[in-house]
C-alpha cells in the first residue's frame, strides 16, 4: 500500500490566488522530503528539499518566496504555490525516505496543477 | 550536459520482444541507482535498484558500469502491460537521499 500520501490529487486554481499542497508520510517519520515538479514530456525536476523543523534548501532557479514549504511535524510537507501563473501549471510530487541512507524514495500520487 | 541521459526513445516493440535501454551519468560521486517505471500521469514507481554485480528481478536484469558510468536495463519477453516510461535514477547520500531523474525512455509494447 500507499506509504506516502499527497493531497489534492488535481486542482483548477485562478491566476493570482494560492494553491497548498499536502503531502504525508503514512507509517512513518520523515525528517526530510523532497517536492518535484514534472512538465509533460519532461523529467522530474526536484525543486527543494523540505527538512522539518527548519528551512527548506531550495535547488537553483527555484523562487522560494513562491513555492513555500513548511515541514512543521515529521509526518507532514507542505507545498503552497504562491501567486500562481498559468506557467506553474504542472504535476508535483512529493516524495520520502522510509529508509536509511541510499534507500530508494516512495513518491505521493502526485498533484496535477492547472492555472488559469 | 544533464547529470542523468537517457535514449528518449519511444521504443515499439512487439510482444515477447528483448529490449535494452541505456543510461550514462555525469557524476562519479553518485552512489546509488535505480530504474522507476512511470506510467502516463501518474508518479514514479520503483521497478529496481541497481546493483554493481548486476541484479535480475524476474524478465527485468539490470548492469552498472561505475568506471564508465553506465546503466542498462533489460526487459526479456515484454509484455503489454510494460509499455510505460522507464526512468534512469542516480542517487547521492550525505545524510538524505538526494536523486537526480533521467528524463526516461518511452517503451510501447504491440499485440
């Protein structure tokens, strides 16, 4: 089953407002997650790593007073698309380790994102 | 040039077919590989990691070439429900688990 869960799995937002992304580790705590963006036809690119209780380190080129991540408990990453634009139209995912050092990740469903 | 490459493909092949794809990384310091399968619209799944000896999971056999930092996949007997994007994964530790994607191979399986 699902170890990591991401929530919406779609929304349909207007240009200008805000849009939070959820994403949960289900049966497990998770000091660090890790949020991606996928264009179509494109790879996943990782945008920032969340680390809870402090901030977030963000990848280059990524703005991180628009995509604002809270990691405030060990089972729960945010991800709030602010001031959204049609360009921020994209899937997110969202992912965790459940393991130790070089253990492959567990992605949530992912969220698909349209601005209009 | 981009840390992971892959062949984009797509890769039509008919059922029971071989089918290889390829993958090179740019980053010795890389400790950790893996192939994910992604379907259309959907996240990544892992199908494998990859091991210096070579591992086989089934039809699936994966090989990692550290010295000419390379990775394979081979899917023997393809079936239909194998058509998806098949992703090359490089992971770096250091406390967490940082991957890098390849932007992934399309296969699409025929009758």
């Amino acid at each position: 089953g699902a170890v990591v869960s991401q929530h919406p799995s779609w929304v349909i937002c207007k240009s200008g407002t805000s849009v939070k992304i959820e994403c949960r580790s289900l049966d497990f705590q998770a000091t660090t997650m890790f949020w991606y963006r996928q264009f179509p036809k494109q790879s996943l690119m990782l945008m920032a790593t969340s680390n809870e209780g402090s901030k977030a380190t963000y990848e280059q080129g990524v703005e991180k007073d628009k995509f604002l991540i809270n990691h405030a408990s060990l089972t729960l990453s945010t991800l709030t698309v602010t001031s959204a634009h049609p360009e921020d139209s994209s899937f997110y995912i969202c992912s965790a380790n459940k393991g130790q050092g070089s253990s492959p990740l567990h992605f949530g469903n992912g969220t698909r994102l349209t601005v209009t | 040039r981009k840390e992971v490459e892959q062949d984009p493909g797509p890769f039509n092949v008919p059922e029971g077919a071989t089918v290889a794809f390829n993958c090179t990384y740019s980053n010795s310091a890389s400790q950790s590989f893996f192939w994910y399968r992604q379907d259309c619209r959907k996240e990544p799944k892992l199908l494998m990691s990859v091991y210096s000896s070579g591992n086989e999971d089934g039809r699936f056999t994966a090989q990692l070439n550290r010295a000419s930092q390379y990775i394979s996949l081979l899917i023997r007997d393809s079936k239909l429900s194998d058509s998806a994007t098949y992703l090359c994964v490089v992971g770096f530790s250091g406390g967490y688990n940082k991957l890098i994607f390849g932007a992934g191979t399309r296969l699409a399986v025929h009758p």
